[in-house]
C-alpha cells in the first residue's frame, strides 16, 4: 500500500472524527449470487481490481463494536429537529438493537477524479439472527423514503457550515429490496456541489450498506452503476 | 481495469483536505525516524504461565493505526498504540521451565506494518533459592556490579571490586536531614564477586522517572527494607539512563532480589527532586518493570459556579460537581497546580468513563476530548467543544446513519472543492483549516434525544514541559449532569435514568443492567442547625480533670467545673453565617499545632521511614479533617474530632499509602495519637489563653460558641467479598420553605420562587466524601460539618444579585423552614443505598 496515498487516507479517517469512515467496502472475492450480494464467507481483504478507474486509495477494514453507554450521548448523528424526526427514529431503532449486533466492519476507499472526489464505503452488520436487518431495513426505508430527509440533511449541512439544500436524484443499479436515498446538494445559486446514492440490503443475518458520494462535477454517464454495482459485487 | 499496489501512488500529495489536519493532529507529538521497540515486563518467569505487560515506544510514528495483534507460541495479549507512538498492553504467555519464547507484536498503521519481538525465557528448572525475611546479619551480600572502566575514587559506603557493600543505617527520618553524601561511582553493570564464588547474576530492573528531569550521569539509589520493624540495613547503588532519558535502569543485588518488601529511593542532588519524595515499594522478587517513581503532585478543581471562579466568599473550588441545564452550552472553569518540576502546561483529558489508566495513555476510544492548556492556572472547558480527537472504535449504528450524511462531510472537508476544474493535475482542494470543521455537538441546543442520566464526565490534566508530559496526572474531577434544570424546561426532552430504569428497552440495548448488589448502607444519626451560643455559657471554658494547683493557695479544679472570659462583643446570629461563610480559619492555631505534634509522635515509630514524615502526618490530619468540614476552632472540635477518629485513621493511612501489612499498627497509632493530641489541646488552651489558670486543662464549652450545622453519619459496608471498589458518601440538603419564616426577609420569597419553576431549593452546598476501604461487616462513622449555605448568586439563574441579598433569602428560608437531608453511598460496584431525613433546619435530630 503506498504510504503516501495510506496517510491521506488514514488522515482522512482521523480528521473526521465526528465524521467517521462512512461506509464499509467490501468487495467478495467471487460475487456470483444473482441478487448481487456475496457469501458471507466471501468478506475478506478489498480486492482494489474491482473498482472501476484507478487510482483508488483503499482504507484498511475498521471493526465495529456495540454501543456502550457512553455512546448514547457522544454518537448521536441527525439532528434534533422535526425534519429530523424520522432519522432520529431511525437512529433509536437501531439502539435497540444493538444488543443482538454480534460484528461487522466498514471499509472505504477514494478517488481523487480530476476536480471531483469520489467516496465509496461499504458496511456490512450481522446480528443475532435475520429478524434484526429486517427491522433495521425497515426502519431505513421508513426514514430514508420519508418526505423531510432532504431537510434533515439540509439541516445536517448547516450544523457543519456547508449552506446547501439537497434534491432527490434517482438511485441507480438498486434491487428489489433495496432501500435507498439518491440526493444531489445545491447551493444558493442552484449549482450543483455534490450528489449521493446510499444503498441498503439484506443478507440472511446481515445488514448491508454502500453509500457513493461525490463533490464537484456529477458522475460521467453509468459511472455511478458501475462503482455501485462493483462496491455490491453484483454484475448488473 | 486494475492496477497493481505499485501503479497506487497519489498524484496530489495535500488533495485531500485533511491531510494537513491530520498532520496537525498526529505528527506533532510524534517523533520523525521512530523505531517500534517492544518491552516485556517481566521479560521472565516461572513456569507454566505468565502474564504481564507490553510497553514500547515508536510505534507508527508517520501514520494511523489500523489495528494490534499479540502473537507467539502460547501468547496471548492484545495491546493498543497511543497518541505519541507508545505501545501498551498485556500479554499471558505458556510454557515449560527453560523455554524461550518470542513474542511478536504487529502494528498495521497506515503507512506500513510494523513489527518488533522481544523473547520471554521462563525460568530454568532449578528450585528458586530460599528467600530470608530479614538480610543477613552481617553485611556480606553479594556485591553489586564492581567498576569496570570508570576511573573513580573509592566509593563510600558503596561496594567496590573487592568488598562487599556496607549497609548504610539511614538517619530516622529520611527526609529532614541532610541526605548522605554519594561518591559518584561505577555505572551499574553484571559481574562476579572478584576471587570468590560467582554469585547469581544480579536481577535488572527499570523504573520510570516522572516529574524530575534525571541527569546524564550521577544517579543512585538507595534501597532499604520496607517494614520499619525489619532491620534499618539500607543499600546504595548506581543507576543509569536507558535510552528513553526518563527511565533508569539498574540491577538489584541478589540478597534483595529474594527479599520481601523494599523500599526504593532515588538519591539527585536536585532541589526540585528531593529524596523526601515518597519511596517507592517493590518486591525483590517481582517483577522487572516497576511502577514509576513520581515526583510532585498535581491538582485539578472545578468551580461550583460554572465558567465563574469563586469570590467573595461564595462559590468554591470542588473535585466533584453537579450541574443542570443546557450541556452544550456549559463553560466549566477550571484551576490545576503542579508540583512537578518544569511544568509548563498541561494536557487536559475528558471521558464518560471513570478514568483509569496509565499516565497519558486512555484506551482505544475512551476519551471523549482532549485539549491543552498553556499555563499552571485556570482555564475554561467547553461541553460544546467536546468531541474524540483520535477516532474512536466505531460503533455499529454510528456508522450506518452516518451513511446519509456522507456528501455532507465531503462538502465540510472541501468546501472550495466547487468549480475546480476537471483535468488539472492539481486541482484540489486546499486542506480545510481546523476551524472550519465543526464536530457534532453533544447536544444541539435544548431538543436533545434521549440521554441517560446522571451523566459523568471525568477530566484530569496531565503536565508537560514543552508539550511533553512532565508530571503526574491529576485527581479525577467528575462534573455530573443530572438532568435538571432550575431555570430551562426540559419537560419535553425525554430523559431517562437508566441507572434506576434499566428495564427501559433504551437503557437495556445499552447494556444497562440491574445494579450490583446493595454493599454499603448508610444512615443518617444526627443533624443540628446553627447552634447559638448560650449566654451564660458565651466565651467560657469547661475543665476536662480534677486538677490541683498548688502555689501560694492550693486550689482545686472539679471537672465540669465552667471558667469564663468576659462578655465577648454580642453578634447576631445572621453575623455568624457571614463570619462562617467569609472568615479565614486559621488552621495554625497553637493549640492546633499541638495537636499535630502529638499526632506525629505517636505515628513516627509505626510509619516505615520515609514514607511520610512530619509535615505529612500533619497533612494528613489536615486534609482529613477539611474533608469532614471539621475547622480547629469551633467549640465542639474534640467532639467531632473524637467521632471522626476512625475515618481520619482509614483516611491517612490510605492517603499516606502506607503497605497493607503495616496499615493496622499505623492507624492504631493515628488513633491514638489524635486522642493524646486533643488532651494536649486542652492543656494547650491553659498556656496559651492568659486569663485562664496555667496547668488547668480546658476544653471549650460547646454552648459557648456557635456551632455550625452539624450531621453524623454512619456507613456500613455489609458482610461480602472484599472488593477494590471506589465508594462515595454525597450529603444533599433541601430545604422546604415554610411561609412563617423571618418576615423581615419575606420580601425575597416570592422573587426566589419566581426564578424556579419546580425543583427544590438547596439549603447547603452538597458535600462529598470518598470513603477509605472499610472492612466487610464493619462501619465508619462519619461526623460532618456542613458545608457553606448555598446561596442563590453568581450561577445561571441565580436569585440575587448582591450578596447580601442572597443571604438575607437564604436566611428566609433556614428560619422556620425544614430540611431534607439525603446521605447517598455508592459506588463504582455497589448499588446506591440512601437514608433521608427531613427536620426542622434551626432544630437538632437524633436517631
């Protein structure tokens, strides 16, 4: 791994604090079940190949852990407001559930494209048994599919002193089952600044996620499938 | 397309914007070129197991650590890299006698991995020798290394090549008189006794020096047997730097090797590292890293008043405080004070969990906040402020709503990131300044989520010298948020106590259960207000013995017998309080003193020399009686003081660190000598107070003085397992106002009542106690003297404005009005247990 591109990265990672590796990547090594999730089994070492373009800086995979009391004051993300309501719930779901939360890891990895930047992160949860990532699903999709998220992550914005608002885009390269979120943010004058997809599913007794997130110009024509459909390891 | 790791190289080296703030956040306190080093300790054992710990600096000195592991044939550790590059874990490793076995620790940072080994030899399959309790009684151990290449004169009384090393009887009390003078002599090294039997090879030690800057060359130590009733035999030896410059290493001859208890002392000839310091306690047989030898104290107290230092008589300096209100707009003032020669400044920690780990080294993700501070003085800690400065361990669900926010955390690092244009090879955005990433706040404004409560932070600061830790870290201050609020309404901000709801789904999901058993109860015996003083009784004394004294006229004094002085000058009782909450108490009385010098007699012989010597006996009995609120001069000190004896006694045995096996004979000697001290108190008021007959002893009427508000305590720690756990005694007073109540100051009720909505009013600032170790089926008896009344001025939400008024309202309320006092004990693994009693505030109660 190249030194410098790994102190970025790990820069990254540590000058976020509050930010937080986004998403874990994971790459199976031989995604072949057709809903494009890998085995299980297959979650191991990201396998840079399969990103397309180059020049991915790859982070190392980060385990996650159960919350503790502590967390319930210094983790709390959305922020408290009605707009917010149904992320906060979201959030308070998934508490709830963390004493069945058994592992999990997140892994990520940028791009630097010209003016642009690309992040894309992969998470994946297991729990005690597959009744959790079914709530969990469904507490994501009743948050991210209600009417005021763009407002919540105006709002989000705001607290961080970036003024943009955020319109749902359509999410590319998604399942059936999939929950999503595709927004873009705006600025003032209406220029676009950035755009998101976040993808969510289920595996059995695992909760996946990927979240592609890019600054500066938007994505060049079926860019964003292929990076989506490659952080799934899904041939879509 | 894919690349290969070697075509992976960033074309632009500051594209992302962080990376700047990372290296303002890592780099600074990491040394460049840094080689990882591993340390075992010990680095050696009996056979079949044995655990011990992983230290070592240089660790990923250019990047971010990814993750540890221990590894080794029959090793198991886990270990964590600091801030600063040091390594710190444990490890358990199997064996058989005679083994070698290495252990491996491996660092994946973001730079590389990093590996370093280190072997662990378990000890050959030879019965260890015999260990005597006592040395030898004539000097003939085996001498320490002899000199080699190092010309010196004959070192006195050290050993040299061809004698064996002359115990050295120190002076009585290690601390006052001048230290012996050291010969330089050789650095310490292996070798046999010339023309005689090779002796064992002399065990290594090393041992970390805080607080005292250690010079090149010139270090000795001096050892002794620990328990005072051993013999006095003490031995010097040379010690020399390793290569961290604050570590010295040295090797412990053989006969203390295979002794007990010893006593170490580091001898410099440095007035800001005396040899007064308290020893160092070792076992000649343990093991080879011992615990750091620390000079200088250092203390952290916060303001009861918030961002505001106390003045004027209200407001205090406290270790532990309780606050309401909005948490993310709290500023908390705060003072340290180091002892630790060349502090400079200091690092300041913040956690949600009770700190305990080892000087500047939190695990992974405990830490909530860290800052500095660039002076010995007070500085202001901002809540809003407060966010992990290395990435925690992520959590599961942090991480999975964290997803929807990923564009903006993006747009945050790179806010110009916007118009650049596509194609440039360096069209990045500039690294963003640390100011302009903002953390999420702990609590946005006043619509807070769920939180738990009590919520606990616990800040310490640690010294340093030019952004290097220099000292020893601080006490603990705990800043408890309950919740409440005497002025903003959070009535519609669910909180729940998930201390007492555990049940609650939110608490469970936690990992909130229900709390350990009930070990302490605790019961309050008898509280009394103000106690004024009795006319008849006012400035006059009681003889405590049947005394004659024979002179010219023979005259007896009965005991019980009351001698008084003239009418003191009348003051009301309102006076009183001001005095009391305003007045400097003069601690130094001669009476006092006299006290304290019994104190130390009878202490001096149990205390094992060196440990602490007079003024520290005297401390202690300082520091334990302003923790009981207990002031020399109020009319009932031998009372209380004789209530209070077996906490002073827990206290300054515990304080004073005194060995387990001697703790018993030390406090019954404290005991006693508080008993002596007070009868000399009272022959010490005859000498001093003119108009009273000399010889006589006194003691002062307890009704010829006011006495302040008073409670007596008692906690019992119930039969069970012994158990190393931190219990705290909180005394909380309230008062329930009664509309008969001095009419005069009636006036302010309604303001007072119109600035809190609900709540109770406190009658007396909370006091706290951390309660030495009591014995399973035993009980302390605790008698306090009440802190200052809680005056509603200086705080967020505070009644008056002006001092006077704020006492005439709380005086509205004492008058005619009840309290309810509330005596909590708990602990870190105890179930709180309460007692409550509500009693007129001007009235006595007595169980």
């Amino acid at each position: 791994m190249s030194p410098r591109s790994s102190l970025r990265w790990g820069a990254a990672l540590a000058g976020l604090v509050l930010v937080v590796a986004l998403a874990a990547f994971f790459v199976p090594r031989a995604p072949s079940t057709t809903d494009g999730v890998g085995p299980i089994e297959a979650r191991g070492l990201f396998e840079v190949g399969v990103l397309p373009g180059s020049g991915w800086d790859i982070g190392e995979p980060r385990e996650l852990r159960r919350l503790t009391p502590a967390d319930a004051a210094a983790s709390r993300v959305t922020h408290a407001s009605q707009e917010c309501a149904a992320m906060l719930d979201f959030e308070r779901a998934l508490v709830l559930l963390n004493q069945e939360f058994t592992r999990g890891e997140t892994r990520a990895a940028e791009q630097i494209d010209g003016g642009s930047t690309n992040r894309v992160s992969r998470l994946w949860l297991e729990y005690a048994d597959a009744a959790q990532p079914v709530a969990a699903l469904a507490a994501a999709r009743a948050a991210l599919e209600s009417t005021s998220v763009e407002d919540c992550l105006g709002q989000g914005a705001a607290d961080r002193g970036v003024p943009v608002r955020f319109e749902r885009i359509p999410v590319p390269a998604q399942a059936a089952d999939d929950v999503t979120l595709g927004v873009r943010a705006l600025d003032g004058s209406g220029a676009q600044r950035g755009m998101q997809y976040l993808v969510l599913w289920r595996d059995e007794r695992v909760l996946a996620a990927v979240a592609l997130a890019r600054t500066g110009s938007p994505f060049a024509p079926d860019e964003a499938a292929a990076i989506l459909r490659a952080a799934r390891g899904a041939a879509r | 397309m894919s690349h290969g790791r070697a075509a992976r190289r960033s074309t632009v080296r500051g594209g992302l914007a962080v990376a700047g703030l990372a290296a303002l956040l890592y780099v600074l306190a990491r040394p460049l070129e840094a080689v990882p080093t591993l340390v075992l300790s010990p680095a050696g054992g009996p056979a079949p197991t044995v655990n011990g710990a992983l230290s070592g600096p240089g660790w990923c000195s250019t990047g971010l650590v990814r993750g540890v592991t221990v590894t080794g044939p029959g090793v198991t550790g886990s270990a964590s890299v600091a801030r600063g590059g040091e390594l710190a874990g444990s490890f358990a490793v199997t064996g058989s006698p005679g083994q070698l076995v290495t252990i491996t620790v491996t660092v994946s940072c973001s730079t590389g991995t990093e590996v370093a080994r280190a072997n662990f030899r378990f000890n050959d399959p030879t019965p260890p020798p015999t260990s005597p309790p006592t040395p030898p009684p004539s000097p003939t151990p085996t001498p320490p290394p002899s000199p080699t290449a190092t010309a010196s004169p004959t070192p006195t009384p050290v050993a040299t090549a061809s004698a064996a090393p002359t115990p050295v009887t120190p002076p009585p009390t290690a601390t006052s008189s001048p230290r012996p003078a050291i010969t330089p002599g050789p650095t310490s090294t292996a070798g046999p006794t010339p023309g005689g039997t090779p002796a064992p090879e002399p065990s290594r030690r090393r041992v970390r020096v805080v607080g005292c800057p250690l010079p090149a060359e010139g270090i000795r130590l001096r050892i002794s047997m620990a328990a005072s009733t051993q013999s006095d035999a003490s031995w010097e030896i040379a010690a020399a730097r390793g290569q961290d410059p604050q570590v010295l290493e040295f090797e412990l001859p053989p006969a203390l090797a295979t002794s007990g208890l010893l006593a170490l002392h580091l001898l410099l000839d440095d007035a800001r590292c005396p040899t007064s310091e308290r020893p160092l306690y070792i076992d000649g047989h343990g093991a080879t890293e011992l615990a750091p030898i620390v000079y200088g104290a250092t203390t952290l107290e916060a303001s009861t008043l918030g961002a505001v230092a106390p003045a004027g008589g209200f407001g205090a300096w406290v270790q532990q405080l309780e606050f309401g209100g909005a948490l993310a707009t709290r500023n908390q003032l705060l003072r340290w004070d180091t002892s630790a020669a060349g502090a400079d400044g200091a690092i300041w920690q913040v956690t949600l969990n009770p700190i305990d780990w080892p000087e500047g080294t939190p695990p992974p993700g405990d830490l909530l906040g860290f800052g500095t501070v660039s002076c010995v003085c007070s500085w202001t800690l901002p809540f809003e402020g407060f966010a992990p400065k290395t990435p925690p361990a992520p959590t599961w669900s942090a991480q999975l709503t964290e997803a929807a926010f990923t564009l903006v955390q993006m747009l945050q690092q790179a806010p110009s990131a916007v118009g650049a244009s596509a194609g440039t090879s360096t069209g990045v955005s500039p690294p963003a300044s640390v100011t302009s990433i903002q953390p999420v706040p702990l609590v946005a404004g006043d619509s807070s989520p769920v939180l738990p409560v009590p919520l606990d932070f616990y800040v310490r600061v640690v010294p340093t010298a030019g952004g290097v830790p220099a000292g020893p870290p601080s006490n603990v201050v705990r800043l408890r948020w309950t919740g409440d609020s005497g002025v903003i309404d959070l009535s519609s901000v669910p909180i729940v106590d998930c201390v007492v709801q555990f049940e609650d789904p939110y608490c469970k999901a936690l990992g909130y259960g229900p709390p350990p058993p009930k070990a302490y109860t605790v019961e309050i015996l008898e509280y009394h207000g103000w106690i004024e003083a009795v006319e008849e009784h006012a400035g006059c004394y009681l003889v405590t013995q049947d005394t004659t004294v024979k002179g010219l006229v023979t005259l007896e004094y009965k005991a019980g017998a009351q001698i008084c002085e003239p009418e003191p000058e009348e003051e009301s009782w309102l006076e009183a309080v001001v005095d009391f909450v305003t007045g400097a108490i003069d601690w130094a009385s001669t009476a006092y003193a006299d006290l304290k010098a019994e104190v130390v007699s009878f202490v001096a012989s149990a205390m094992p020399p060196g440990l602490c010597d007079e003024s520290c006996v005297g401390t202690l009995l300082d520091a334990g009686l302003v923790a009981l609120g207990i002031p020399p001069d109020i009319p009932n000190f031998d009372q209380l003081t004789d209530q209070g004896l077996d906490y002073l006694a827990e206290r300054a045995v515990s304080e004073a660190g005194v060995p387990a096996a001697l703790q018993d004979e030390v406090k019954k000697q404290f005991k006693a000598g508080v008993q002596a001290g007070l009868k000399e108190m009272e022959q010490a008021y005859a000498d001093k107070v003119p108009w009273l007959p000399a010889g006589v002893p006194v003691k002062p009427h307890p009704l010829g003085a006011r006495q302040p508000p008073y409670a007596l305590l008692r906690v019992t720690h119930l039969a069970g397992p012994t158990t190393s756990c931190l219990v705290n005694l909180d005394v909380r007073s309230s008062v329930i106002p009664s509309p008969a109540g001095d009419l005069e100051a009636a006036k302010y009720i309604p303001y007072y009542q119109g600035q809190y909505k609900g709540g109770t009013l406190p009658l007396y600032e909370p006091a706290h106690l951390v309660l030495p170790p009591i014995a399973p089926g035993q009980s302390l008896q605790i008698p306090l003297v009440l802190p200052q009344p809680w005056l509603s001025l200086g705080h967020a939400g505070a009644a008056y404005y002006s001092y006077d008024d704020a006492v005439e309202g709380w005086a509205a309320y004492y008058v005619g009005g009840s309290v309810r006092l509330r005596a909590d004990v708990g602990g870190t693994c105890s179930a709180p247990a309460s007692d409550i009693v509500v009693t007129p505030a001007s009235s006595s109660f007595a169980k």
